[in-house]
C-alpha cells in the first residue's frame, strides 16, 4: 500500500478519549440515582418525624461503620455482584436476562446436591469447584433455554425468562417439599463437603455475619467477565453483536452463536451466586434463598452501566441499601428501603437516555 | 403569469447538522398541471416537499400555495388545506383493513362511542368509484399487492380532501402494468382539476405523464422547463451532471494484465434475487470480473445495485443461480467463509453496516478479521496496535488517535477507515459499494488511487456508484443496472455520460453483454 | 366434586386475573410491554384496604384502589413514553416499587408488616357464593367491554393502529404518545380493580398478596395472542387448573406445583410457535421515535 502524498501527516496515537467524555456518560446516572434516592429518603425519613440527617449517619454506622456490619454487606454484595454479573453480560449481547432468580436457585440447588453427594473427607478446594460447576451448569441450563428459543424460533427472551422463574422455581420447591427436605423445614439437609469458611473464621470481628469466601469467588467472576468481554475475541464478538447487530453480520459473526453463547453463560453466572447462600452461610439448600436477589441484578446491572467493575460498586450500593434498612429500623421501617429500591432504578432508567440525548446535542452543537 | 400557482417554494434552505439538504431551492408548480420532480437521491427532492408537507419547517425561505403564505406550518394544517403526501414507504397498518386504514384519525360515529363501520365501508366505496381506484374496503392490507396497496395509499390523502397531491417515488414498487394504471388515475385525477407533484428519478416515465418538469441537483434547483420542450437525455444531464468533475474526464488505460492471474475473479451466474411482495429485484443476472479489471455498475439507486452487492457479501438469500470466487462456488456460504474465499466488500451503509460506531478505530480496523488479531482466542493488542498504526499512517486518517470512538470522526475519515480494512487484508475481489459517499475531495482521489493500486495488483473489483463520472474514470468496462437487470455492458472507451445516461433511464434497453 | 361449586370457585379465582388481562391488552395493543400489572394490582389492593378502613365504605375502597392503580401507572407512563426509558427496566422497577411503597405505608398506617386489619368487603352471603359481590359481575364483563372498546371505537382502531405503524398514526394526525399514555392509564385502573377484589374479597391486605397473579395475567395475554375474549377464556382455563388443583388437593393426582407452572409453560408454548404463533403487536417495545 502506497502513501499518497496526503500520507505523513498523521502521526497515530493511542489516547483513549478525554476521561470527562467518557466518564460523563458513564457517571452522570449513577449519580443522579444517588441524587434522587437522598431526596426520596428524605421524604419518606421526615414522614415519620425523624430526622435525615440522623438516619443516614445511623445508616452508614450500622454498615460500614462496624465490622458485623459491613459483613452483612459484603454478603448481600456477593449475591447481587453474581446476579448483577449475568444480568450485565447478557445486556452487553444486547440480550435481557430476567431469569436471574431462577438462576440463582437452580444453581444453589445444584451446589447443595452435589454438597450431598461428595463424600465428607473431600479436599475443599476440589469440592468447591466441583460444586461450582454444578451450580454453574445448572443456571446455564436454565439460561439455554430462553436461548434456544429465541434463536430457533425468535421467542423475545424477556417473556420466556419471566416465565421460565416461575416454572423452575415451583420445579426446584417440588423437589424439596416432596422429597429432599429435612422435616419441619423446606431445606435440604446440611451438606457435608464444600463447605466455605465464613470471614468471621478468619477475623473474628466479622463474627455473627455471613459474610464469607464466596465473595472471593464474586471477584474472580468478576474479573473472569471483564477479561473475556474487553481481551479476548469472544468478547469482540459478543459486544459487536451488542452495539450494532447488523455491522456484525457484516464483520462474519454469526449472531445467533453469540445470542446463544451469552444467555447461556449469563445463567451460568447467576447460578454460580448460588454458593454464597449454600455453601458460604447456611450450608443447605432453602426454598425461597433466591428473593428478590435476580430483580434486583437488573437494577445493579443498570447502575454499574454493565461494566464488571461497576457492577461491584453497584452491588455495594444496593447491598449498602438493604442491610442499611435494618440498622435504621428503630427509626425508620426497613420498608423504606424498599422504595428507595423501585425509585433509584426508574430514576436510572430515566436518565439514562435522557442524559445521553442532552450529551449528544451538546457535543454536535459545539461540533458544528 | 395570470394565474395563482398552486404551490411556490422559494429561497428554500434546511440544512441537518452539516448536511444541506436544501440550498436556496425553489419550485412553482402551476393548478391543474402534472409536474414531475426529478433528481438523484440525496439531490433534496424530498426533504423540499416535506416542508410542503408540514412535516418539516424551512431555515430559510419562503412556501406559498394558491397565494397563500404557508411557510413553517404543520401536518394537521397542511392536511386541512389540501396538501396530500403518498409516501414512498406506505404509511399503512398492516393488520387494518382499507377502511380502518382511510377513516384513522377522522372516524365516523354513531351515538358518539361506537365506530361506524359501515358508513366508513360506504364512504371508502364511494370515492373509490368516484376516483376509479377501486379496491375493496375490508380487505386487510397485509392482503394487497403493492399497486393495490398504493391505491389505497391515495385514497387516504383524497379521502381528507387533498386537491394538491405529492407523490414520492411512486413507480419505484410497481410492475410495467400497475404503472400504467397508476397515470390513468393521475390522468383521471388531474382532469377533475387537482395538482400532482411527481417525484421521480425514472425519467422515461416522467416523459409520458408530466406537463412541466423540475430538475434539483444537490440541494438546488437547476432547471425548469415544459416536458414538451425537453429531450430525456438533456434532463439527464441536468441531472446527473457534476459541478466539480472529478476526474476531468481523464480516462485511466486498461492496464492489460487480465487473464494471466492464477486467479479467476469473481463469476455470477443467473443470479436471482426475491424482494419483497414476490417481485424479482435482481433478475437472472450474470457477469463476471477478471482479476486485475474494475467492472463499474451506473444506474439510479433503485434498480438492483444495493441487493446485487448484498447478495454477493453473503448479507442476502438468493433465489436461484451461482456466485463464484476464483472458481469457487461460494453461493451457499456465510460471510465469514467469503471472507475466507477472498472477498473484501466496502458497504454503502457506512454507519449501520461497515462500522461500529461504539467502537475504538482500532476495533473497527479488524472488523471481520479479528481471528487474525488474536490466539487461543486471547486478543493481540499490540497487532491491534501496530495494524491501526499502519492504517491511520497510510491512509492519513483524522484523527491520527487509534483509541477515539469511531463516532467521533467525520464520515471521510470513517469512510478511510473502512476502505483501510477492506483493501488492508489479503482479497481477490473487492466489492465497492459507493465508496466516496460522503467523503471530502481529497479523500476521495485518495480512495480512487487505492481502488486503481488494487486493479494493478490483479484484483477483481466490483463498483457500484451513484456517481457517474467516478465510474466512467475508474472502470475497464460498465454496466447499467435497470430494473434488476443489466441493460447492457459496454467496455468504458464507448461509454459516455450520454450513452450510459439513456439506459439508465430507461430509454434505451440493450441486451447485456 | 361438586360442577356447581367448581364453577363458581373458579370464576371466583379469575375475576383478578380478567381485570389485569384486559388492562394489559390494552396497553400492549398500544405497543407498551406491560410487566405492571402485579405492580397495579398490588397497589389496588392496598389502595382499597386504606379506603376501607377509614371510611368503612368498600364503594370508596375501589375509588382509591383505581385511584392507587392510575397513579402508578401515570409514573410508568411518563418514564417509559416522556422519557423513553427501556419498558421493560421500568416494568420490573414499578413492580419492586409497589412492593415497596404498600409495605411501607403497611407500616406507616397500620404498624404491621405483614397485614391489614379486617376490612369490610362487598357481599357476604354464604349462599350467593360470591355473586353477591358487585366487583365479580364487574369483572365478568370487563373482557367484552374491553373487546368492544378495541374493535368498535375509534379510540380502539386508534390503539390498534399506533402498537403496529406508529408512524402511520402520526401522519394523519393521531398522537401517538396521548393513545399510549390513556392506555397506560387504563391497563393502570383495571389492573388495579383486580387487586381491589383480591384484597376486598379476602377482607385484608398482605404482604405481596397478589403473588404472581399479574404475571399469570400477562401470559393470558399472551397465550390469548393480544385478543381480549381470547386473553379472558385463557384467564378462565388458568383459573380452572387452580380450582382443580385446589379441589383435588389431597388426592396426589398431580402435584400443585406442576399445576402451577401450567400458565407458563402454555405461554411460552405460545411464544415459540409450537402450537401457532404468537406474534406480538409490531411496536411493542419500542417507544422510540
């Protein structure tokens, strides 16, 4: 290839785009979540005669202000990364995932059976992979299925995960309430191999809380996700079919492979959470672990603007939330959280593309 | 002038971020008459009728109908006054009935709630005898074929009163036959006393049915004349004329070097192509393209070219015949395997096809090859590195930043960007589908100079342009796309913007070579 | 087992999910995904239980279940249609946020976390077996209102038209954002008056007591192919496999779990094409202009 005499003028260089760019669309709806659920909370905290301003410091003391607390926290941050993780992943192939309960409780489930099935003197480390696996393929399963259905058949995949909850999760009950449950209770018996330490094992001023090496394992998913989407061709891949099907078509990615790929391991993902739960805290399997946690990695998801590390930070926000809710409970019903919860997601959502039109026209006004 | 023209536009301007569409265009379209306006695409036919149409406020400039200032106002006040657009893309529902579809947004009632079906049926009956556009009014529109849908079309504006219709490309979906009954009802409409703009760029039409003709070229209006008092091939060239030539009419000498390649080039055999509604939009075409010759496709937009190319990259099923690449049989394959078989293709939609916008320049630069910029499946992003290097140096692109958003580059250097790719990796036939769109002077004789390197070096290149004159001085041969068939292939030194101009407009209708 | 008593149970157990049904065709017939109706439904039955325990009127608890219900989704509305944010991020958070605010306002008014105190309902006669309830004839006749309301007023070709050509719509002159908000507004009230029977019929409001009857409600929807009657007789067939399964509760024929999973799997049954496509209305989804 010849250089025109045009040539020799461009010298290359490798700035990635001015960080305020970048930060800007990144940044802006998070913060205005953070913005709107202050004001939220600090109607609903005057609603009931007390004082915001108190409340927030009793809701930061009751989490990182203390070592049990901030160990709730960092529990309740493990499940929503895991979730939060699959939700995000599959959004980046440009696919929604609202499976993630059924997920998690499949994956649990898996965890907890093979918990069961390993014999007791089994090496940890050999049993927690193992357990990892089955809790992985297990919410792969669950994940494929949607898949399936929208390549072969083009079945829009919100619905199908929506249903599929329900379908796998009264499965998952049957088989507890019908055969696998210790009497009195809807659990499973306590499994004897592939038990994780528990923080407090290792400083015991998280004593009490449940916080345990499943977040390890969170962090590790966590980079495993970045490290596939941002370095490797797979990623490439999945990510184009994300930004602009069409280009990706052009480009000889077969979309349909991705679709299927990436439901697949975004249930894997989900399922993975199951061993905070199983393995790390109550060592079995109980009906109904799951709550609240697959609905609310969309909302993680959307705050950490589907980036791996932002999904962290997005999980401790959220988790922050709702340990928060029961260290102000003397002041303030927990409930409160809850709101906050539904407000700070419709917020984001919002602003969202919202923020991104006002961007947009401003950079091509001063472009122009 | 002793009559009220039923529309003036003068000193028209609308521009769209660094886009002007309409530069100073203007329009005076006399009651009663069929007036065609005539252009290539992008020449501001429409963007000008939709500020008629209320759809649009003008910058600058001025819109009258019947003496009256209507300059900025809206569709519902249009509508009122009797403006009616028949959009190029029916703005039909397709689950409604004809009906349904005509009385939406002025609904006939009974006691106020219930919808009056059968006085919206009689209604819809009655113009439709009254207009000669007969269709039946609860058919679903899903069920009728493109003539009949376009009917239907019409008499939605008719139905709201239209005395001043504007049809948009409106033979661009219909057979020979349909448009045949599509100018009786204009003839029929006309002689009731209504107004009809035409827009077109098929000028062999335009001859039989208009009384007066407007010609725009980018942006502007160039010409206005009575049908009578014109030649097609003088309305060609207003047409498709140039104020810049671009090659200065310089030919470029074969370079002699076919046929001794262990290449074969690219080889289509009756290749057939369905759209939509049944109509063949490529038609039992064949051609072939030599290593080292550039075959350059002319033609309106509109006849074939985008499917033609689409077909070829893998991006469209085909109906019938075969496509091989150095005399393999690649008409079954994905793209990727083309890809593989050596073909290269530079899309014309820049923006949703050939990049993602998203996307750093280097990550747009292996697009399509990125297996070869990693291992064990791990990216190599010091190749990535050294390959946007390479890239950006040889190709000049601006900004020389290989990390910015594709997004954020103008279309040239977007455009430099996807020619770097396309002809960075090993092919043996290149499929170029407007490839100076939107691109700077400079760039352009930059792009050119690579298509011409890639010609010497014994690549087979395909190029379609809506541009004339860049086909007439880049190819060894050319053909003229019409209708989903090559009306004929002539080696470039008989071609000439005059002979190539009658068969693309359809006058003359040679055989393909 | 009694043809008389099961009928009447499971008119009983569908009223709910015929209001929400119906609500939901109309929004999604207007191109609005509508994953709401728990979060509506819930809210109506809080709505009406405050109602009802201040005024001791269960006509006023309706007024403010409806009340409660269009409030709710005038936020979906506005969020979705104003701003376009992604419908379905929104439906999921209006459900979280309903779950929410009934559970704080649970503690705010009647310091539990769990229930209300007992409210009077409609009806009340053992021997009427709930068709002294003026709600339950209400809900009987919401599907054909419904239809009607789709089919034979301009307000329904107007919904039909802009949930599959919203350009067309716009072109002659309908506005296409006032037809989606006022179908928000009323898949917001029905599915509301749903909640409003559940918690009246049961005298008092629990906790997330109307556990996944709005999603049972959207796969009739669905499994009804967006037709009103057609989402009212998958309503009914839901409800008849509830019945059974509560009627044979006992005898282990089928385990309850697996007749609870009927409406699902019937709908992504639907979804896949196995048994005839479901082909959704062509801009659902996409409120982007």
């Amino acid at each position: 290839m010849s250089a025109s005499s045009l040539a020799g003028e461009a010298k290359p260089t490798f700035a990635a785009a001015p960080w305020r760019e970048r930060a800007e669309e990144a940044l802006i709806p998070p913060l205005v979540a953070l913005l709107v659920a202050l004001i939220c909370g600090d109607l609903l905290i005057l609603s009931y005669g007390q004082s915001p301003a108190a409340v927030y410091r009793m809701l930061l003391e009751g989490t990182w202000g203390n070592a049990y607390g901030f160990g709730q926290v960092l529990y309740k941050a493990t499940t929503l990364a895991f979730t939060g993780l699959a939700v995000s992943f599959g959004l980046r192939a440009g696919l929604f995932n609202i499976g993630g309960e059924s997920q998690l409780a499949a994956g649990g489930f898996a965890a907890a059976l093979m918990g069961l099935v390993l014999p007791v003197g089994t090496p940890l480390v050999l049993a927690l992979l193992i357990c990892m696996v089955a809790a992985g393929a297990a919410g792969g399963v669950v994940g494929a299925v949607p898949a399936y259905l929208k390549t072969r058949f083009g079945a829009h995949e919100v619905i199908v995960t929506i249903m599929l909850n329900f379908i796998v999760l009264a499965l998952l009950n049957w088989f507890i309430a019908g055969h696998l449950h210790v009497p009195e209770t809807l659990h499973t018996p306590e499994i004897h191999a592939g038990v994780l330490p528990r923080l407090a094992d290792i400083d015991s001023r998280f004593h009490g809380s449940a916080a345990n090496l499943a977040l390890i394992v969170a962090v590790l998913v966590a980079t495993a996700v970045w490290f596939y989407l941002f370095r490797t061709r797979g990623g490439y891949d999945l990510r184009a079919v994300g930004l602009q099907p069409q280009a990706a078509e052009y480009g000889g990615i077969s979309v349909n492979r991705v679709w299927m790929r990436a439901l697949t391991f975004s249930g894997a993902i989900a399922g993975m959470g199951g061993i905070n739960y199983v393995l790390g805290y109550k060592h079995y399997y109980e009906d109904g672990f799951a709550s609240g946690a697959g609905f609310l990695g969309i909302a993680v998801a959307l705050v950490g603007r589907n980036h791996p590390f932002g999904v962290i930070i997005a999980a401790f926000f959220f988790a922050t939330l709702s340990q928060g809710g029961l260290a102000i409970h003397a002041f303030v019903p927990k409930q409160m959280m809850d709101v906050l919860q539904g407000v700070v997601i419709i917020a984001v959502a919002t602003a969202v593309p919202e923020v991104r039109r006002i961007l947009r026209s401003a950079r091509r006004r001063s472009d122009a | 002038m002793s009559e009220t023209p039923a529309i003036r536009m003068e000193g028209i301007e609308k521009s769209f971020g660094a886009v002007r569409a309409n530069r100073g265009a203007s329009l005076e379209v006399m009651p009663g008459e069929i007036h065609a306006l005539v252009g290539e695409n992008g020449a501001g036919k429409s963007t000008l009728m939709r500020m008629l149409g209320g759809l649009m406020k003008p910058d600058a400039g001025r819109v009258e109908v019947f003496g009256r200032d209507v300059t900025g106002w809206s569709t519902g006040e249009a509508i009122s006054a009797g403006i009616g657009i028949v959009h190029q893309h029916f703005m039909l529902v397709p689950t409604l009935s004809v009906a349904e579809n005509l009385v939406l947004g002025c609904e006939p009632k009974t006691r106020g709630v219930v919808l009056d079906y059968k006085r919206a049926s009689d209604d819809v009956r009655k113009l439709s005898t009254e207009t000669g556009l007969v269709i039946a009014p609860e058919r679903l529109i899903s069920d009728l074929s493109v003539g009949e849908a376009q009917r239907v079309e019409i008499l939605k504006v008719l139905f709201r009163g239209a005395r001043i219709l504007v049809l948009d490309e409106p033979t661009a979906v219909l057979s020979p036959p349909e448009v045949r009954e599509l100018w009786a009802v204009l003839r029929r409409l006309r002689d009731k006393g209504d107004t009809i703009v035409l827009i077109t760029h098929r000028l062999d039409e335009v001859v039989e049915i208009s009384s007066a003709i407007t010609v725009m070229r980018a942006g502007q209006t160039v010409a206005r004349v009575k049908t009578s008092e014109t030649t097609p091939a003088e309305i060609a060239r207003l047409m498709v004329g140039r104020e810049v030539s671009l090659s200065a009419g310089k030919r470029v000498q074969p370079s002699g070097r076919t046929g001794s390649q262990p290449n074969q080039g690219l080889e289509v055999r009756n290749l057939s192509v369905m759209g939509s509604r049944g109509i063949r939009v490529i038609d039992d075409v064949s051609f072939s393209v030599k290593p080292g010759e550039i075959l350059g496709i002319a033609g309106v937009e509109g006849n074939g070219q985008t499917e033609l190319i689409e077909a070829l990259a893998g991006l469209r099923s085909t109906s019938a015949g075969e496509i091989l690449i150095d005399g393999n049989d690649i008409t079954r394959r994905s793209v990727a395997k083309r890809h593989d078989a050596g073909l290269s293709h530079i899309p014309e939609d820049r923006l949703r096809r050939a990049l993602i916008l998203e996307y750093t320049v280097a990550n747009n630069l292996i697009l399509g090859v990125q297996k070869y910029f990693s291992r064990n499946g791990v990216m190599d992003r010091d190749r990535v590195k050294e390959n946007a290097a390479r890239a950006i140096t040889s190709f000049d692109i601006r900004p020389p930043n290989a990390l910015l958003a594709a997004r954020a580059l103008s279309g040239g250097n977007q455009q430099k960007v996807v020619v770097a790719r396309e002809m960075g990796r090993g092919f043996s036939v290149l499929l170029a589908s407007q490839p100076t769109r939107g691109v700077d002077v400079g760039a352009i004789e930059f792009i050119h100079q690579q298509l011409l390197n890639a010609r010497a070096q014994g690549k087979a290149i395909l190029l379609v342009s809506a541009e004339l004159n860049e086909v007439l001085a880049l190819s060894d041969r050319i053909a003229v796309m019409y209708r989903g068939k090559f009306a004929t292939v002539l080696p470039s030194a008989e071609a000439s913007e005059d002979v190539l101009g009658e068969y693309m407009i359809g006058t003359k209708k040679g055989s393909a070579a | 087992m009694n043809p008389i008593s099961f009928l009447t149970q499971m008119i009983r157990i569908a009223i709910p999910y015929l209001f929400a049904a119906s609500g939901g065709v109309v929004a999604e017939r207007a191109g609005i995904v509508s994953l709401t109706l728990e979060g509506f439904m819930l809210t109506g039955a809080f709505a009406a239980v405050l109602g009802t325990n201040y005024t001791g009127s269960p006509w006023v608890g309706v007024l403010c279940g409806v009340l409660g219900g269009l409030i709710f989704s005038m936020i979906h509305a506005v969020a979705t249609i104003r701003y376009r944010a992604d419908q379905v991020v929104v439906g999921v958070a209006i459900n979280l946020l309903a779950i929410g605010v009934t559970r704080f306002f649970l503690k705010l008014f009647f310091a539990s976390s769990s229930n209300s105190p007992r409210v009077t309902g409609f009806g009340g006669n053992i021997n009427a077996a709930g068709f002294d309830n003026p709600l339950l004839w209400l809900g009987l006749l919401v599907a054909p209102v419904m239809a009607f309301v789709i089919y034979k007023t301009p307000f329904g070709l107007r919904v039909r038209a802009v949930g599959e050509h919203p350009d067309a719509a716009e072109s002659v002159g309908v506005s296409v954002k006032r037809v989606r908000y006022a179908a928000v507004a009323l898949s917001g009230m029905l599915a509301a008056l749903g909640g409003v029977y559940l918690a009246l019929d049961q005298h008092q409001f629990t906790d997330q007591m109307t556990a996944g009857r709005g999603f049972i409600a959207i796969s009739a929807v669905i499994f009804g192919r967006w037709d009103p009657l057609r989402a009212a007789a998958a309503c009914l067939l839901f409800a008849a496999a509830e019945t059974l399964q509560i009627q044979l509760q006992g005898s282990h024929a089928i385990p309850s779990q697996f007749i609870e999973m009927i409406p699902y799997a019937l709908t992504i049954i639907a979804l896949a094409g196995v048994v005839g496509r479901a082909v959704p209305p062509a801009a659902l989804g996409k409120a982007e202009d």
